[in-house]
C-alpha cells in the first residue's frame, strides 16, 4: 500500500500551550471540518507537559473549508459549566478546576430535542471534569455544523463517576452506545464502560464494561462497528508499575452488555497515547502518538475488520518532545482521511495543533 502524507498547522500561538483534540473531537462533511481543543499557557517542564497549572485550558474551536489545507480559529459557543475550564481538570490548580464550582440547576438542561444519532448534519461531544475520582460529565449537541452548541445535557440514569470522551457508535434513530470512562474500586483512573440510549440521549443505562478491574489502567476509547453488526473498541492501557504504554483491543457481539479482550495491537511509548479509529475504503485506520524517541506520529491498518494490522508506519517523527498525540481522525474522502493531534518543536516551544492528510493507494 503506498501512502502520501501532507501536514499543516490548525492553530498556533507563541506561548500557549494549544492541546489534546482526543479529549474533544473531529468532524468532517466533505471538504468542510471542524475540530475541537484546548487552549491554555505554557508553564514548567513535568515529566511530559510543559503548562501553567494557573491558567485555565478554554475550549476552542478550529474550521477548515479545504479538506484541512488551511484553518480559521473560533471560538467554541457552548455553555462551559462553572465559566472555567472544559475537560482539563487534571491539569489545573484547585481554584480553576471545574468540579468544585458546578451547579447543577445553573449549568445543566434538559434535552430539548432527541438526538438523530442517523443524521449526519447532528453531532454530539461528550465533555468532563477531572479523570478519576468523582468525575462528573455531560454532553453538547450541535446541529449545524458546530456554529452553535447546545447544552450541556446530563448523563441521565448513570448513578457513578463519568470521565468522558467522544466515543458513540449509532445503532438506530434514537438508539446508540456510548463508550465512556470510569473510576477504578479505588477511585483511580480508569475503566472503559459501554451505556446505552433508546430515547436519543434522554435517559442511559449501563450496558456492561470492557474490563472492571484492569491492573493499571484502560482509558480513552476508541470504538468501530464491523460488518455483522459487532463493536471493535480500542483503548489507551498502562499496567502497574510499568512506563510503557499500549493500545488494547475489545469486541462485543451483544451491543456492549460483554467484551472479549483481543490482546495489544501497538506499544505506545512512555506514558502511551490514545488511539483514534477511522474507516476507509475497506479498511481500518488506527492513528496514535509514539511518545518515545523519535517522537512521532504512527499508523496501522487492517483490512480484516481489526483481527490483524499492517507494520507500523511513521506519519511523521518530528517532534520536540513526547508532549504530543491525542490524535482525532476523519474520512475526507474515498482514500483519504485527515488526522488532527497536538505537536511541539522542542522543549520550551509552544504546544500547537496540526494535521496530517493522508492518502492511501492499495498497490
């Protein structure tokens, strides 16, 4: 299969710290995409971020009318529970944290139309306070093309702690599977479980989880319907004790009520990356963050409906340091998809987003 790779900047400002689209999302229509981040500062050099816990990460929006050439940056419209931050929790000082400031009559509404989980022109993006703990979340609906945001909508009928990214399969009108993360027995980060609407987001019910007590952690998924009707999930693991991460495989035959572990597809270097899921021509496309020398970006796919993957290809390896990834990707169109992750050039440089646009030929 032979492959071109072109890459661009969505957005970039000296001294901020742009990142982490996975937490957000990616959506296209044609030649037309939006993406959804954070904007924050650059701060202190950790162990893999360099940010200023004092200042909070606003959501953002970029758009494309090009199939991802250029970008315009604006601002995200929807209502931000506590005026603050938006699914950056973890990363604040307390004052800015969300979750202490969240009303729940103040910031919450009722949905007012059922969700079209069928129509392409209505998207959803789920959104959160902290990542472990006594997460809260909830989740926007936009219905032309992420102009206007409406929101956010409660969770309704899930009685426990929600760390939530986007990640929905359709199964109907008004019928869908939410893949959505959870706090471990021990209040720590992280277990993926699958919840279930037939009122078009009205009301959800546990459907079941992937694994309910994974040694480290398996987080941030990343979910397909293959042909037959069986859901494919991949997440973002970490073991106990262990630096390296990997990106695991689960399949499900009953609409998420039980998973079957399909074993690692892919190391993910120091700390790992979540992966992000795309279909095209036949194919699956799995695109993810290598956070070990050289930092990159990498891809696999599968022509078998993710039984088994090709070698690993290397998108690009420039990166300054391993604060990068976080990848979202989307079909632009019969061979091409388009990927949008956070970047860096060096220690001390400003966190970016950017895209790389793909295209793939079968030999």
């Amino acid at each position: 299969m032979d492959m071109q790779f072109r890459h661009f900047e969505v957005y970039r400002k000296p001294g901020e710290f742009a990142g982490w689209p996975a937490n957000y999302g990616l959506w296209s229509w044609g030649d037309e995409t939006v993406a959804v981040f954070a904007r924050g500062k650059l701060g202190p050099k950790e162990e893999i971020h360099e940010l200023n816990h004092n200042f909070p990460f606003v959501p953002w929006q970029a758009r494309s009318l090009d199939g991802g050439l250029s970008w315009t940056s604006e601002p995200f419209s929807g209502h931000v529970p506590g005026g603050r931050s938006l699914s950056a929790d973890e990363h604040l000082s307390f004052d800015l944290k969300v979750r202490p400031h969240l009303s729940i009559d103040d910031d919450f509404r009722g949905l007012d139309d059922p969700i079209d989980f069928h129509d392409d022109e209505t998207i959803v993006m789920c959104a959160r306070t902290d990542v472990c703990g006594d997460a809260m979340s909830w989740f926007y609906v936009s219905r032309d093309r992420a102009l206007t945001w409406r929101g956010p909508y409660r969770f309704t009928g899930l009685d426990l702690p929600i760390s939530a990214r986007t990640d929905i399969v359709a199964l109907g009108t008004d019928d869908a599977l939410f893949l959505l993360g959870t706090s471990k027995y021990d209040g720590s980060e992280g277990r993926v479980f699958c919840a279930r609407t037939r009122d078009g987001g009205r009301n959800f019910a546990i459907q079941g989880f992937l694994d309910a007590a994974p040694a480290g952690y398996s987080i941030m998924p990343a979910s397909t319907m293959r042909s037959g009707g069986a859901i494919l999930t991949l997440t973002r693991c970490m073991g106990t004790g262990c630096d390296k991460g990997w990106i695991e495989a689960f399949a499900s035959t009953d609409h998420g009520k039980t998973w079957t572990a399909k074993g690692s597809i892919v190391d993910t270097g120091s700390n790992g990356n979540p992966p992000a899921l795309v279909s095209l021509a036949g194919m699956l496309v799995l695109v993810y963050g290598y956070r070990d020398p050289p930092f990159s970006i990498r891809m696999r796919a599968s022509s078998d409906q993710g039984r088994t993957w090709s070698a690993e290809t290397i998108i690009r390896c420039d990166g300054g340091t391993p604060d990068l990834g976080y990848a979202r990707v989307v079909k632009t169109g019969e061979g091409s998809i388009l990927a949008v992750y956070y970047f860096n050039d060096g220690s001390g440089a400003e966190r970016y987003i950017a895209a790389s646009a793909i295209t793939l030929t079968r030999d």
